[in-house]
C-alpha cells in the first residue's frame, strides 16, 4: 500500500485536524513548525507559517501542539518539519530530546543538507538537481525514508506532476533501498494516483493546509479523496 502524508501547520486546532487526517487515511503527518522566511516554501505555507506566528507559535508552544496530537494519535508517526536556523535558536540538542519527549517520531530540517549534523537523525530530502552522489548519501543517513521533492522551485499546488518526477525516482532507486515519498506539487486526487505509480508514498501541504482553513471534515474528505485515488 502506497504512503500518505499529510502537512500541517502547528496552530491550537492541528492535532484535531491531524486526527481527522489520519481518519481520512493519512499515514503518516507532518507538522510545521513555523519560520519567518521559509525559503522552500511557497505562498500557501508561508501564510499559514505568518499566521501562527501571529498567533504565538514559538517552538515551544508547536512542540506543545505535537505532545497534544501524540494523545490523539498514538500510534501515527508525526513529523515536526521546519528550519535549521529555529534549531540553532532554540539549541539542536534540546530541541531533540524535547521533540522526543512531546512524541515526534522523526525530524525534517529543510534547509538542512546530508552530512551535516549527523548526530540531528532526520528525514533527508533530495530534488532533481541532487547529484547522484548526493542521492546516495541522503540515502545512506535517511530516517526511514526519503522525501523526493520533485520540482526546482517552492511548495504549492501545480496543473500536473512534475515531469522531472519519473528521473529523479529512478536515479533514487539506483542509489538506495528506502521507501521514496514523492512531495512539492502533488494537491489532486489525479495527481496522487500519478505519483503513486512511481514512487512508495506521496506528501501534501499546500492543498492539505486550504482544506484545515474549512475544518476537520473538509480536511477529512479531502485526505479520503487522496487515499481513493493511491489505492486505486
């Protein structure tokens, strides 16, 4: 069975939103923690990132969100996903033991790239610009599996999926065993089924944030759609 990942912002409401994710058949969520100048991340992540800094997410209070969503859903992995510069802020060691302490069970740093901070165990990303050699190492250091972003540019939703997706998925394939999650530009049922032919798993934000703003069951629904259609 193919991967889902779902993305949200850490705000008051996501760990009811995460569970109405996983009710929908997410997999796997990850959480935002939000930063001021998200280099990777297109407008509708930097929106929702400037509006839970509006309303007070600082690390501690998303770590807070993360140890809530841990209540609700004990046994989905959850993923804080955010930027090296707030772990620098905030001290990489704390922020590993405290991360583990509220129930994340991983970490992806953005900007972060393979080789540094090996000791920061982490979900490595690679795009279609990665060398081989790079592939190959974020390979090796990957936690678990290894997230494809598949265009040269920011997160959001786009008209199809990334032509560039089928290359990079076969130049990962040659160079590591983990699982491939496919992200950056995946917001249809349509394209969901497309890159869940090539890759293990696919990864939403963007469009998985658009449905949060409607609420629990338009985020539902949402998230069910992209199950049907990976599964079929």
């Amino acid at each position: 069975m193919k991967t889902l990942v779902i993305y949200l912002m850490a705000e008051p409401e996501t760990p009811e939103l995460a569970r109405a994710a996983v009710e929908g058949g997410a997999d796997i969520v990850e959480l935002g923690f939000p930063f001021s100048d998200p280099l990777a991340d297109g407008p509708v992540i930097r929106r929702a990132a400037e509006r839970a800094l509006a309303r007070g997410m600082r690390t501690r209070a998303c770590l807070d969100v993360l140890e809530r969503a841990r209540g609700l859903l004990p046994d989905t992995p959850l993923i804080p996903m955010t930027y090296s510069s707030l772990l620098e802020a905030y001290g990489w060691d704390r922020f590993a033991a405290d991360a583990s302490g509220a129930g994340a069970t991983s970490l992806i740093v953005a900007d972060l790239p393979a080789g540094d901070r090996l000791e920061t165990r982490r979900v490595q990303l690679v795009a279609p610009t990665s060398p081989d050699e790079r592939i190959r190492l974020a390979g090796e250091q990957t936690d678990g599996w290894l997230y494809l972003v598949t265009v040269a540019g920011t997160t959001g939703a786009r008209d199809e999926v990334s032509p560039a997706l089928a290359g990079l998925v076969d130049r990962a394939r040659r160079s590591t065993v983990v699982p491939l999650y496919a992200g950056f530009g995946i917001s249809t049922p349509e394209h969901a089924r497309a890159a869940g032919e090539l890759a293990d798993g696919i990864v939403v934000g963007s469009r998985a944030l658009e449905a949060a703003e409607q609420g629990v069951d338009a985020l539902r629904s949402y998230v069910a759609s992209l199950r049907s259609a990976l599964d079929s």
